[in-house]
C-alpha cells in the first residue's frame, strides 16, 4: 500500500514539473529574460567594443561621466578603473570598480589628468546587449495564417495557435519575400560623445559591432525566418569595413533592384538619381533573369533617417535558430 501511494505520489510530481517546465512565446512577445521580438519571431541584439583615444587639454584635472549603457575600463597603469554590468530577469546591474577614483558627485566615470592622453574602452557586452526593436512582418492578409502562439512541453512536445479566417476567398494569402525588418542607427562623434568642455578632446576611436539575430520562439528547430536586415548602426565620418559575413546589396540594391525582380514584378519608373555609395564595394546577390513580370504592386515600406544615405549595407537571411554579423569601424579626429 505504501509503496502504491509512493509511485502515486511520484507520478503527480512528475506531472507537476512537466508543467513548470513548458514555455509559451506568443509572437511579437518578449523571451523569458524579458527580450523583445517581432512577429516573426526575430529578437534582435547589438554588441559593442571601441577603444577611444581623448586628451585633457587642461592645466587641471577633468572628470568625464561615462553613460551607464557602456561598460568600460580606463587602460593606464592601475588598471582598476571602470565598470561592468550584466543581465537577469529582465534588469540590469552594473559593478563598477574602485569608487573613489571612478566617483563624483554621485556620478559614474573617471578622471583625466593634466595634459594626459588615454584610451578607454568602452562596451556593450553579451551579456547586457543592446536590444533593438525589429520591424513586424507585413502580410497582405494581416495576421490571417499565422502562428500567434507556441507553447512547448518539451523537446519535442509543442503546440500553437494558427490566425484563420471566415472567408472562403482567397484560397492563398499572398507569397513571403525577404522584408526588411530593422533600419540602421546613426551615431555621430558629437552624439556619442556630447561633452560640453573645451578642454577634452576625442581624437580617435577603434572598434568591432556585433549584430546577433535569433529565431526566439524556434526551440523546435523547425520554424525557419527569411528576412532582410540593414546595418544596426552607422558611424557618421567613421570607415567601416570587414563585414562578416560580408552584406548581400546595398539598401539602394535591395529598394531598386532585388524586391521587385524577386517579386517577379515591375519597378515603378522614375528619374535616375546619382548617389555617392557609402561603400565601395558589395556582394551583390545573384538575380534570376528568368522572373516574369506582372501587376505593380508597392514596395515594401521602409524609412531610414535621411543622414544614413542610400547605400548602406543589407543581407538577405534564412534563419533557423542564430545568426551573428560583425564588422569594424575606425574614425581619426584628422580624417
């Protein structure tokens, strides 16, 4: 008798931890730790790394408040002067190291020394990641067809709702198309660095953007995404190069050329417009000439900031769980 209300009693646990352990994503939603995604389910992150050369021009010593979204660390020969932060449950926490230097006022930062020149490094770690809010996925239909939910009860024990709709026409809803879900993030050396003393001077920085993408809800391994993205941010005035992998097109390629012949439609006809590329080189994906033409249809609807040009880079992505894009940039006070 015991030892029936004991396996009685063991099943009821199990039962109760198979529960506890499932995970619904509705989508758009947010991930577990509090991480947004779109509709599609693309949760978007960026991570920084710049080592930035200043100067204290003054007779005195400066002190310069450090953005708290950045950690970093000042490289001189105490090498304990900085922060650093990580994320839990949706909040972040920041640990900075030898307050008495990186105080004042209450604020966060560190000194500069009469006449001194020094690199700091500032970052946004993955661990603290900066999350970008991704463009939904625009239907012909609206929401009709699509997953809303996606309830796992393990590995291989998932369920989810579908959109349906009450007409009998039509029978399809539309073809999907590589959207562009993201539009690139200017920064200018005034921005980033917005100090309001004539005495401390940016004279150079150096760095590596990483731009994390990940299918969220895609636990399963079988809800496969294909979408554009652009770049997530330009440096104004900054070189940036060694992109890997290296971009599809261009926006002006993607907006003018790629959308449509995919589409197998016709471009709108317009006047040429002569534009200075922002890169010199792309990877130009490779087109079809064997598309047929048809009914004109809208392009997709995308408006990046007018500073952000025309040329900026674009990939085409089919993604099952993760991907990572990386690039560097470099920019000098002299050009």
């Amino acid at each position: 008798m015991e030892v029936k209300r004991l396996l009685a009693t063991f099943f009821i646990l199990l039962l109760v931890s198979s529960l506890v352990s499932a995970e619904t994503y509705t989508l758009p939603g947010t991930t577990p730790d509090g991480k947004p995604y779109n509709n599609i389910g693309i949760l978007g992150e960026v991570m920084v790394d710049l080592n930035v050369t200043v100067v204290n021009t003054a007779p005195f010593p400066k002190f310069v408040v450090v953005n708290p979204r950045y950690d970093f660390h000042v490289i001189r020969l105490s090498g304990n002067e900085g922060m650093t932060s990580y994320r839990s449950n949706g909040t972040s926490y920041h640990i900075p190291s030898n307050l008495e230097m990186t105080s004042l006022n209450y604020y966060i930062g560190f000194w500069l020394m009469p006449y001194e020149t020094v690199v700091v490094n500032f970052r946004i770690p993955y661990n603290n990641s900066y999350l970008l809010r991704m463009r939904d996925y625009k239907s012909a239909c609206g929401d009709s067809s699509r997953l809303t939910d996606i309830t796992y009860n393990g590995s291989d024990n998932y369920t989810g709702h579908i959109v349906t709709a009450d007409k009998l026409s039509p029978l399809g809803c539309g073809v999907i198309y590589p959207q562009l879900v993201n539009t690139p993030l200017i920064l200018s050396v005034k921005s980033m660095f917005p100090l309001d003393d004539g005495y401390i001077r940016v004279l150079s920085y150096r760095g590596t953007v990483t731009f994390r993408l990940t299918n969220a809800p895609n636990k399963a391994g079988v809800f496969n995404t294909f979408f554009a993205v652009s770049i997530p941010i330009i440096f104004q005035g900054a070189k940036m190069y060694g992109f890997t992998p290296n971009y599809t097109m261009t926006y002006r390629e993607y907006m003018d050329e790629f959308v449509w012949k995919y589409r197998g439609l016709k471009p709108p006809e317009r006047h040429q417009v002569q534009t200075q590329s922002l890169l010199a080189t792309s990877n130009l994906f490779q087109l079809s000439n064997t598309l047929l033409t048809g009914v004109k249809v809208g392009s997709p609807v995308v408006k990046p900031p007018k500073e952000a040009g025309i040329n900026f880079p674009v990939w085409i992505i089919f993604l099952g769980n993760s991907v990572e894009i990386r690039y560097h940039v470099e920019w000098n006070a002299g050009g």
